[in-house]
C-alpha cells in the first residue's frame, strides 16, 4: 500500500491511496460491515469516509475499537438519517450538529479526523452554511481539537475555489473519473476540463488534500454498455487514474459485500501494465452515439422535464445506486410526463431515443 502525507497535518497524517467509502454498505449485515472494516484495515486501507447510512456507525464502531488511532474518519456535516437509518440532506443546524454528536457517541470515539461541509454544489448553499452556524461551529470544533481538520465535498470547481479562498480547508471531496474530467459524465461532472484540472492543481500547489469521490463513474466506467465511451475500464484503471491526478491523496470507492473489496485490494497486487489507463486518449464523441451523457442539449423540454437529470438517476439506480431512486422521487417533474413531441430527439448530438427512454423511466420508477 502506498500512503500519501496530508500536508497541511502532522507526520502521522499519511493516508492509504486505497481508501473506502461507506455510501453503499448500510444495508448490508451489521456482522459483516465489521467484517469488511476489519479486513480492510489489516491489508492496509486507513482512511475511510463516512457518509454513510445510520446502521452503519455501531459495526463501524465495533471494527475500529482498539485501533482508532489507526484509521482517518471524514465525517459530513449536512448529512443525516431519518427514523429508518436512511440517508438524507439538510442545511439545519441543529440537526446537523445532533447527527455528528450521535455519530461521535455511536462510533466510540471523541474526535472526526476531519469535519466536511457536506456536498456543497450552489455559491447559495455555501452561504446559507456561513449564515446558520455550521461553518463557525466547525470552526469552535477544530479549536477545540474535537475536529482535526475542516474540509468539504463537491463537484463544482467554480464553488470549490470559493471555499479554499477561506483559507480555512485542508481537504476536499471530489468526483474524479475520465468520463467526468473529459466531459461525458453527468451534471454532477460540474466544469469543463481545464477548470477541473486547474482546481486540481491549486489543491496540489497549496497544500490542500484530494479524497476522490465516483472513481468508477457509479460503476458505468467498468461497463461497455453503459460506458460513455463504449469501453470498458476496469477497477484498477480508473482507482490509478484517479490517484495520479494533481493533489490526490486516496481514492474512498464504496462496497456492499466482502467480495467487493476483495476486487479493490487486487488493485494492491496489480502490475504496471494493468494499472495503465492511456486507451482514453483513444476515446471519442462517436463512441457514445445512442447513449445518454446527460449534456442536456435537448433542452429545454415542453413538458419541463429536466432529462439529463431523469436518465442519470435512472441509469444510476440500475447500477445499483439506493440513493438515487430518492433523488428521482424528490423531482417535481418525472419521466411519466413526457409528451412524445420529439422536441428532445431532434436536438439530441447523440441520437439518443429519449421517447422510448422516458416511457422505461417511467415504468421503472413505479
């Protein structure tokens, strides 16, 4: 295992380049979540991001007990559990500072490695932040040593630099892959390429830490069929083109089962020339004819359908992502209200039949 210095932290912050996330896990057995935290942490994976669902925190807790000096929490401020243990999103601040109070007590620990602003995408968003209260009380947090360091998670380079400009951040969440960084990813793949890549290097020159968030694009990257370039990568591919991007220090890709993180620790073991990504030099627009990459050149629909966002979380949920049948529920407007006026067809760069593709959203959302 390769471990990378946090470098506005002390000579023990050094972190796995093979981190995992918890977003994927919370339904799986408490008995085997433990399992997996355990495992993980004995073939040298210490940093771990724990936005995640409520069941999770006790096994998580159990695994790390006696070794919590050993492992590094990023813990999100903004996201919450409902009754069920479902995730959810919020801007309270008194329930934001209940859930990590929880957190903390659930987990047997008495410090978060690091405090994140929880997916902030909206300059708006930031500010409502900054003005109910959750900023300062990281802030009181860290000077109280309760949290190490403050960071965020995002996907918009223009509201990321807006927060580094705090002088406050000493690590940041974003969503690295090629489909997101060359412009074939969804509306969460925020910025053109070179601002990506300049936001990536502004971390890197002031010392701020990258934990990478999506590697596997939802898992479509590994995918010929459901890639937007029509390849498919595989897990190492994408895990080494995500570390060696400027001011990386660990790529957090979720597991639900113990076999998955079997997969990812093969990344360990990999030679040089499995690790090689160069074939996305290779790819091109001609490559995702007839597959929905959610640019939103059909807009705007009639019907008031926001369809990049429709086929994302659709294709999302097929890939086995719980949270985003969530997202698709919250919509004002659904795929079942589409008109068939073949408005979006016609302006469609990819020839993508989106008629079809809303009347199987539709039916698949129940």
């Amino acid at each position: 295992m390769e471990y990378r210095q946090l470098p506005h932290g002390n000579a023990n912050e050094k972190f796995s380049v093979l981190g995992l996330g918890m977003g994927g896990i919370q339904h799986t057995p408490p008995q085997e979540i433990e399992a997996i935290i355990r495992k993980a942490i004995e073939n040298g994976i210490n940093f771990f991001d724990l936005c995640a669902g409520g069941a999770v925190y006790e096994p998580f807790g159990k695994a790390i007990a006696g070794q919590r000096e050993k492992v590094f929490l990023q813990m999100h401020f903004g996201a919450v559990y409902d009754e069920n243990g479902e995730y959810g999103w919020c801007r309270d601040f008194e329930t934001i500072k209940r859930t990590f109070l929880w957190e903390l007590e659930t987990l047997g620990t008495d410090y978060a490695d690091f405090g994140f602003l929880h997916c902030v995408d909206e300059e708006e968003d930031f500010e409502t932040l900054c003005k109910n209260g959750v900023l300062d009380y990281l802030k009181e947090l860290k000077a109280q040593g309760i949290v190490r360091h403050i960071g965020f998670s995002s996907h918009s380079p223009a509201v990321a630099n807006r927060i580094i400009d705090t002088g406050l951040i000493d690590m940041m969440m974003f969503s690295i892959n090629p489909a997101y960084d060359f412009e074939k990813g969804d509306e969460y793949g925020i910025g053109s390429a070179n601002e990506r890549f300049k936001l990536f290097r502004r971390c890197q020159a002031e010392g701020i830490g990258i934990s990478v968030m999506k590697p596997f694009f939802a898992g479509r990257l590994l995918s010929a069929e459901h890639s937007p370039f029509g390849t498919a990568l595989t897990h190492t591919q994408c895990l080494q083109y995500a570390i060696d991007r400027p001011g990386v220090l660990t790529a957090v890709p979720g597991v639900q089962t113990p076999e998955h993180l079997d997969q990812l620790l093969q990344f360990l073991t990999a030679a040089d020339v499995e690790k090689d990504y160069s074939v996305i030099g290779s790819f091109t627009a001609q490559t995702v004819s007839g597959i929905c990459v959610y640019c939103n050149h059909c807009q705007p629909c009639p019907a008031g359908i926001d369809i990049g966002l429709v086929n994302k979380y659709y294709d999302l949920a097929k890939a086995g992502d719980a949270i985003a049948a969530g997202h698709y529920d919250k919509l004002s407007v659904k795929a079942d209200a589409c008109l068939h006026c073949g408005h979006c067809e016609s302006r469609c760069p990819f020839h993508v039949k989106q008629e079809a593709r809303m009347e199987a959203i539709g039916a698949y959302f129940g």
